[in-house]
C-alpha cells in the first residue's frame, strides 16, 4: 500500500514534461517540500568559513529545516560538527549564529558537553546512568579551502570529483586564508526551487540584471564565456558533474568566465575593490570563477573578492538566500575596501533576483500555471530540474523517510559515520514515471 505522500509525489514525477519547469504543485505543495527538506538534509550544506572557528571554542551554527548543527573547534584543534539537540531532553543547545566557550551548555537543565560532544556534566542522574552514551550526535564535515560543509545524515554523496575541484578554486584564490567582509541576507517569498532555478540561468541578466550584463559575458546570448587565457590564468579546468547522477556523487560544478573589456573585477567602475586574493587574484584579473557544491551552496572567486550564496528553504513559499563577501585576510575595512562598493554588485543583482522570483512565485499559484519550456539559455535551470526530478522518484520509490537513515551516535572510539553515499538517476526517474498513474 503507498503512502498518500508518495501518491503525491508519483503525481509531480508523471506531471513532469522533459525540458520543461516543474508541475505547479512542486512548487506550492507542504507534501513535497516536506520531501525536498528530506532529499536536501542528506547533502552537503555550506556550514561556514574556516575563520569563523579559528581559536578552540570557537563555534558556529548551520540550520537547514528542522536540522541544526553547531560546528565548533575543540581543544584539540580539531573542527567537528554536532547535532545542536540535547541528549537529555532533545532541547536545541546553541540559538545564536556563533559563539565562543570552553563548553557547550544546555539551557535547559543545565547538561554541559565538551567541545568535542562528550557529556561532561549532568546532575542528579539515577544511578547507573551512563554518560559515555549521551554525548552529542557527530554529523559528517568536511573542511575544502577553508570552506566547512555538514550534512544531517550518516551518508552524504562521495566528494571525490567535487572536492579537488573545489579546492583548487579555494586555494587559487587563498580562500583559506581569507576574512568575511560582510554578510547580507535576502528573504524571498518562493519555494526554493524557483530561487535555485533562477540561480542556474542567465536568460534573465539582460531584462533583469542591467548592472550585472555591464560586465560579465555570461550574460550575453552566445557568448564565448571563458576567455582563451582562463587555462593559463587559473590552472583550473571546467568541471562539471551535473546532470542525473547515477554513481552517488555530490553535484560539482567549476566554471570559468571572462569579465567584459574595461572589467578587472565585479565592481561598478571595473576597477579592483580590494587587495588580490591569492596567487588567482594576481594573475586573473578580469575572471571569475563561479563554483557549486551540492544543492544549497554557490561559490564566485573575482581577483579581489569572493562571494559565497547559501540558499535556505525555510517554507514552501519561504526562502532565505544568505551572502557572504570575502577579502584578502589582511585586508581592513576603510583602508582597503569599502563594504557598499564590495556589496554593490551582488547586492543589487539579489534585490532583482527577489523581485522576479517572488513575480514568478505569483503566477505559478494560479490555476492558469503550466509548466513552461526551457530556451536554450537556460541549461542549467533544466539540469537543476532534471537533478531535482531524480532525487524526487528516489525518494518516492522508497515510499518513506527511510531513504534517510538515523544519526547513530558514536560508539566510544569511533570516528564520523561513513560520508559516502547512494545516487539516483536517469534510470530512477524514468521508473517512478513509468510507475506513475
Ligand atoms: S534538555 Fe538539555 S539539559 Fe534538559
Ligand atoms: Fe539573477
């Protein structure tokens, strides 16, 4: 017998036209969206940059859904990341972003951890209560170019193309060594979906983006977007692991592209906003590299800055799209950059992204609403979809949540669960259509 969930998603999987946006209900239904925070808790998620646990008992927070991990340093040095949910009463322990302390401690009924999760004091237990078994719950991290990244199950996808890609950007451009300039974030009234579709298509930089267009070739139909220089300028190849994956890798994507004549960087005047950025920010002047790791996390590398784009499904019609701009680690505010002309570029192109998501939002509520073609400007948005679309009929096929498997915690000893994971693909989707009504 199936579930009314899973009938539910047979129905989005059958409605799905190749090459075509998502059938409305994909885009307004709690059912899917409940499976979409199930799909997306098994992946990697950008946690945060390794400067903001710099110093032992230093940690921060990383939430997707219902999920809440707190990274920190422990006094071994080491950086962990922990379930943010009690062992006595399943209370969340750390609310703010970040913070700093020789322990964690529970507000609640005062239980404290060390920094590494064990239990470390819990009064008036009965006797035969046994503190080695309630420590906090380790999740997956992994640490690429002082980048940290999480996830809320034991099997996350294998990193073994994305993560070297992705370093190599990072370390190009000294990203380990780098400092957060400012952090912005824009609340968009639209499910996740059509934020990331947005994301993954510039047919809409000409009308919607006249700013961004000035200067970046990615924005022109046909045009030649990596410069014939990007090879010898980055030492960095285009990688791209996209579409249906069948093998249980993280999506990666690395792709370089040329700033327009007169552009050294992602700034009004085309002129650098800040110190270079690693050897990258000496010798790529007028490039930028765009990365992406996983479904939430979106990298850009310009000579002088970086940008990094966390993407957080908060409701069906709710996401919140949290920025990050990074600077050389010397680099001092005042003296070497001024935040509003750091910001002006991606700031300004959000703001627009907010607009016509939340116009596209509107109109896919209508009953009138059916899924649209996508031009040939639009590949990525489509892999997205078709990515999406395979997870989807994994999950469905399942039938259940058990597609994630429970957090274990650590027997004493033991490591980090296994961050490997299983795949979907093509093959998955074309099952759950066939099986579809
Ligand atoms: S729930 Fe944390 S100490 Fe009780
Ligand atoms: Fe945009």
């Amino acid at each position: 017998m199936t579930s009314p969930r899973s009938d539910i998603l047979t129905q989005v999987i059958a409605a799905c036209r190749p090459g075509h946006s998502l059938p409305r209900a994909a885009y307004l239904s709690p059912e899917v969206f409940a499976a979409d925070m199930e799909i997306l808790t098994r992946r990697w998620i950008f946690a945060g940059h390794i400067s903001e646990v710099a110093a032992p008992g230093d940690w921060i927070t990383a939430e997707l859904g219902d999920e809440s991990a707190i990274v920190v340093r422990g006094a071994d040095g080491e950086v962990r990341a922990l379930a943010n949910v009690c062992r006595h009463r399943g209370s969340r322990i750390c609310d703010a972003a970040g913070g700093h302390g020789s322990v964690l401690t529970c507000s609640y009924h005062a239980w404290t951890y060390h920094l590494d999760g064990r239990l470390r004091g819990a009064r008036e237990m009965p006797e035969g209560f046994d503190p080695s078994a309630h420590g906090l719950k380790p999740l997956p991290i992994t640490i690429i170019g002082g980048l940290i990244f999480v996830a809320f199950a034991p099997d996350p996808p294998s990193l073994d193309l994305a993560a070297p890609a992705l370093e190599a950007m990072a370390r190009l451009y000294d990203w380990p060594g780098a400092r957060i300039a400012l952090r912005r974030s824009y609340e968009v009234a639209a499910n996740w979906k059509l934020v990331l579709e947005n994301y993954h298509e510039c047919y809409h930089c000409g009308p919607a983006h006249p700013e961004f267009s000035r200067l970046h070739a990615l924005a022109a139909p046909g045009a030649r977007v990596v410069s014939d220089k990007a090879d010898a300028l980055t030492g960095l190849a285009d990688v791209e692991a996209w579409g249906p994956a069948s093998d249980g890798a993280e999506v990666v994507r690395v792709m370089r592209s040329r700033l327009l004549p007169g552009f050294e960087t992602g700034s009004e005047d085309g002129a650098r906003l800040a110190p270079p950025m690693g050897e990258g920010g000496t010798r790529a002047t007028g490039l930028c590299v765009f990365a992406e790791l996983g479904f939430l996390s979106a990298f850009l590398a310009y000579p002088d800055h970086g940008v990094i784009y966390r993407f957080a499904p908060l409701s069906p019609l709710l996401t919140r799209m949290e920025m990050i701009w990074l600077v050389a680690g010397a680099a001092r505010e005042g003296d070497d950059y001024d935040p509003a002309r750091l910001s002006w570029l991606w700031d300004v192109t959000s703001l627009a992204d907010k607009r016509i998501i939340e116009r596209n939002q509107a109109g896919v509520k209508s009953r009138a609403y059916a899924p649209g073609p996508f031009s040939l400007m639009e590949t990525g948005a489509r892999q997205y979809v078709e990515r999406y679309v395979g997870e989807l009929a994994a999950l469905a096929r399942t039938g259940s949540n058990q597609h994630v498997q429970p957090l274990q915690a650590p027997e004493e000893g033991k490591g980090a669960p296994d961050r490997r994971g299983g795949g979907v693909g093509e093959a998955q989707v074309r099952e759950a259509r066939e099986k579809a009504p």
